[in-house]
C-alpha cells in the first residue's frame, strides 16, 4: 500500500498472525514461537525486555549481541566451508532461520556472495536439491492438479495487496544445465534473495514459485530421491491451459504484484510473453533482462565510438532465448533512432548451430523467423551452411554477441576478421560459466591491439594492455532487474514497457564514465544496492511519462530510498509480510 506521494507503507498484522517468508507456510504463533519464524527470530539479539515479554527468559544463552557482532560471526563461519556449494547450504541455514541476519549478509558482502546464492553456486544447489532437501520454501504447482493452483496460493492467506513480487520457473532451461524439473525451485528463491538484497524488496512480500510440469532430465526420474512428478515434461494444450490458470489466479489474488518469468524453455518464454505481456504485469529476465543490460554495455560503448544505433551492424552468435531477446532490444534501439522497423531487421544477423540463420531452414524456430535472410542474398557465401566466420566476413559487423555456449568461438579468425572493417570492435562473448565463454578479453585485446570494447557474462580480472589497465565490466543482469522491479512497484506500473527497460539500461549506463582509458562498459557489482535504486527512480520516471503508473510521486528518489526494506532488528512484528 502506498502514501499519495508514492512511499510503501510496511504497517502490521493483527496479533496473532506471522508468515514465514517467500510462501513457505502460514501459521499462527504466540509470542515464545517467534524463535520458529525467520522474520522475527532475532537470535541472540533479543534484548532482556523482549526476553522478558516475549517468554524467552531461558531459551537463550545470556549475552546480548547486536546485529553488527551476528553478521561478523556467521560471516566467519561461511568462511570455514570449505566449497561454494557448503557455503551456499550454509546461507540457506541461515536464511531458514533468521532472514535479517541472511539479507545483513549479503548486503555486506553482495560482490562476493552474489555468486554463491545465485549463478552459478545455484545450478550445483539445484542440481542436489532432492538430496540436501530440508524445507520447502516457495510454492509447489503440480500441473497433475490444476486445480489446486488457487488453493495453493489462498493457503498462504495474503492480501490482496500484501504481494509485490512472484519469481515463476518452469525450470527448462535452468541457466546452462537444462531441464531440472521441480529442482528449479531454487532458482526462483536465488532470484528473489537478489531482489531482497539488491533493491530492498521486502522479502516477506515475495512469492517464489515452480510449475512443475514434469521433466525429460532421465537422472531425475530414475532418482528414487526426487521430489517432483514422475513423468516426462508435457507440451502442448496442457501445458498452455496450466500457464492461463496460473496467471489467471496470481493477477487475481495479487493484482499489485509483478510477475516474473525464469528460465522457460526457448520456445515457451516467447511465446508466453508474447501472448500475455499486455495483458498481466509481466517481465521475463532471459529475454528482456539479458537484452537490457546488453543494451546497456552497447549504450556505453557507442558513447565512446560517437556513433549511433542506426549506424550498426550486429551479429549475434546463439539464437536462444537470450540472443534473440538481446537482437530485439538493440534493435528496437536502432527503430528509436530513427531507423524504418524492417531496415532495422535487416541490421541483425542470427547465426545457430546450423550456421547464419536464412529463409527456408526447416528447423527455424518463430521467433528466429523475423531475423532469418533470403536465400538469394546470401548465395554464394558458402558451400553449404554459412558459419559465423563466413558471415562476419560478408557481414563486417560493429557489434558482435556471443550467448552460444561454444567456447572459444570468438577465435583470432573471426576477431581479426571483424576487426579489419571496425576501428573499435564492439565484441561481447556473454556465455557463461567460464568454460563456456566464447573468448577472453585478453585475446580480444590482443587480437585488437587494445582497440576491442569489450563486457562479458563472467566476472573478469583487469587485463594490462599497452600500459593501460582494462576494468571488464560483467554483463550481469543483476544490475539491471532489481531495480527494475523495485520502479515498477514503486510506480505501480500496470504493465512493463519498452520505455521501461530503456530507461533502466540508460540508467545503468550513466553510472560509469567509459570514455576514461580501460575504463569498464558497465559498473561493478559492489555498488548494486545504490545503483539498483538509481536504475528504480529511472524506471519510475519513465512509466509515469509512458502513462503507466498507478501511482505518480512528488519525488521519486525518496519514494524509492521509502520502499526500500532495510536488514535491520526492529519490534518483531515490524518485519511482517503487511502492506
């Protein structure tokens, strides 16, 4: 619920009422169970009056320790584990336990945790989710009930306007290692802590949710320790009538909330966003997010180029979701400079893994189609399929993109061949993790006598070069969605827009001054709480000038420092999941 200038209110429950947090379970407590949830469990931060009044006397050791000496202690303790996975099983013991002290954590060290509790300590989590079970957190939707889907949400027993964020996983393509069925849960959760930790969206009003729809992983049937239904992944109208009646049911019970979709299968993700993103308030990260925060990098460094969108020419390597979802924003950028949409088209080249991507390939997918050339415009270029060096040679690109998974495909051939038309080569390898990466910038420096303009999906080390000390920026859409999200709440944006997503990029892009020598594409992680805010004031502004907004604040930088939940101990029922 928001003030008339725009400002979150965070009021509370009625006495006897406590949620435990991202929908794990409901359930009335008395004053001595605030030690079971893990929004009110203080630890040993209780002070002697709340001992007192709460009934603890006796439940806890005697000292009295403030926040600052917990965060030191459990930071200490992740320390001692011994691999990124225990450390992640660690934080999520302590997410389970005391949320506070979990989102203290990450805010202190978010640089550094960032890829324990998301990519890419999570695949490892998800892929041994079964066998380190402990607890459900989240919601479980079956699509063998279907009919459950409503009951499952009204269990939770919230509000209408006590939701501002549901993170949903089909879990298909779960980051780079596929289809993990149930398991995917995690990711939801993952995302969701980045939300919590980056933007200050307040973690009890935060539902992470999986679709379980089955799986083809042959592991995880045949693991007699899965938890999720035992039979292949179902397609088809099925599978379509389960996403309507989910939509359906969360827009209905929590119409305020913005609907996030995570790692659907390439087909699927399009397709649904496509059908119903005017419709619900929706956002899809691998598409739109993956787009963003690339348009933003393209963004900073055309800034130091001079040149234009229009002036460009992009190639982008591995037409997934992600690919195209990036071909899409830079070439909307290109219509918004100026360009005719089908000129603009005909700027992107997609090649595959059956090479550039042309009119007539029987294996085209829809949403390649629009990207795909004539035959005759390309006849000639090779025998046969036309591999990315052959197209990068007829093509010249300014602009070359890799979300293709196939390392070292950024090779000297293919970089020299750009770089023989390109005074600055624009070349960003975005596929992740490192052994997947299409080329390190420290070839591409060297390849490019230092003139490449380079971000990558990984985080990198500076590279020296010619006496300059490049700083690589990261790619990482983490500076990007949560305040993305944090300005569509703030807002309360009915549903998300093209100017939207521009205004984030922009935003994210304005954060660095790329023109200094060796100086990094995008900012670093470090300063994602300030720069999430900065990103969620951009977004604000630009649904209230597209028309959007619900709510229109006097002043939108303190209508977002307002909204923004702070890992702090106040009075236990302060950190309740209330509007």
């Amino acid at each position: 619920m928001a003030t008339p200038d725009g400002r979150v209110k965070h009021g509370k429950r009625g006495p006897d009422r406590r949620i435990h947090t991202h929908g794990g379970v409901l359930m009335p407590i008395h004053v001595r169970s605030v030690l079971l949830d893990p929004l009110t469990d203080h630890g040993t931060a209780f002070t002697a009056e709340e001992r007192e009044n709460l009934g603890l006397v006796g439940r806890l050791p005697d000292a009295v320790l403030t926040l600052d000496q917990q965060a030191i202690r459990a930071y200490e303790q992740l320390q001692q584990e011994p691999t990124d996975l225990a450390k992640f099983i660690n934080l999520e013991q302590v997410h389970d336990r005391n949320e506070v002290l979990y989102y203290r954590l990450l805010q202190d060290h978010l640089a550094e945790l960032l890829p324990v509790v998301y990519d890419p300590t999570v695949g490892e989590a998800i892929e041994q989710y079964s066998h380190e079970y402990r607890r459900p957190r989240g919601v479980f939707l079956s699509i063998d009930r279907p009919q459950d889907v409503r009951r499952s949400f009204e269990a939770l027993q919230l509000n209408r306007d006590e939701v501002d964020l549901v993170v949903v996983s089909d879990a298909e393509e779960i980051l780079g290692i596929g289809d993990w069925g149930v398991q995917g849960i995690q990711i939801s959760v993952g995302k969701l802590a980045v939300y919590t930790a980056a933007a200050g969206l307040h973690p009890a009003r935060c539902l992470p949710v999986v679709m379980d729809v089955g799986t083809d992983n042959e592991n995880l049937l045949n693991d007699p320790l899965y938890l999720g239904v035992r039979h292949s992944r179902v397609r088809g109208q099925q599978y379509d009538a389960f996403i309507e009646t989910y939509l359906e049911t969360v827009s209905e019970l929590y119409p305020n909330a913005l609907l996030h979709f995570e790692d659907f299968g390439p087909g699927n993700a399009r397709r649904i966003l496509e059908t119903y993103g005017d419709r619900y308030r929706m956002f899809n990260d691998d598409m739109q997010g993956t787009g963003a925060i690339t348009l933003a990098a393209a963004v900073s460094a055309l800034r130091i180029t001079g040149q234009s969108f229009r002036d460009q020419r992009l190639v982008v390597f591995g037409a997934g979701t992600a690919g195209v979802g990036i071909a899409d924003q830079l070439r909307d950028a290109m219509v918004r400079d100026g360009l005719d949409p089908k000129e603009a088209t005909r700027r992107v080249w997609l090649v595959d893994k059956q090479g550039l991507l042309v009119e007539g390939m029987p294996d085209l997918r829809d949403y390649q189609a629009p990207y795909a050339r004539p035959a005759a415009e390309v006849q000639g270029w090779a025998d046969g399929n036309i591999d990315l060096l052959a197209t990068v040679r007829h093509v010249h690109p300014t602009i070359l993109i890799g979300t293709s998974t196939s390392p070292g495909a950024f090779d000297q051939q293919v970089v020299s061949a750009m770089a023989e038309h390109v005074d600055r080569p624009i070349i960003f390898p975005l596929s992740n993790p490192t052994e997947k990466i299409e080329a390190m910038p420290a070839d591409l420096l060297a390849w490019t006598d230092g003139k490449v303009l380079t971000a990558t999906g990984i985080p990198v080390d500076p590279v020296e070069y010619g006496g300059i000390r490049h700083v690589i920026g990261q790619a990482n859409n983490a500076l990007l969605y949560p305040g993305l999200g944090l300005g569509t709440v703030v807002a309360g944006a009915d549903r998300l827009t093209a100017g939207m997503l521009l205004a984030a990029a922009e935003a994210v892009a304005g954060q660095v001054d790329a023109r200094a020598p060796g100086a990094p594409l995008l900012p670093p992680v470090a300063n994602l709480r300030a720069s999430s805010a900065t990103v969620a004031v951009a977004v604000v502004r630009a649904a209230v000038e597209e028309k959007v907004a619900t709510r229109q604040p006097a002043n939108p930088v303190q209508a977002v420092q307002d909204a923004m939940w702070q890992p702090v101990y106040g009075p236990p029922s302060e950190n309740e999941a209330s509007p």
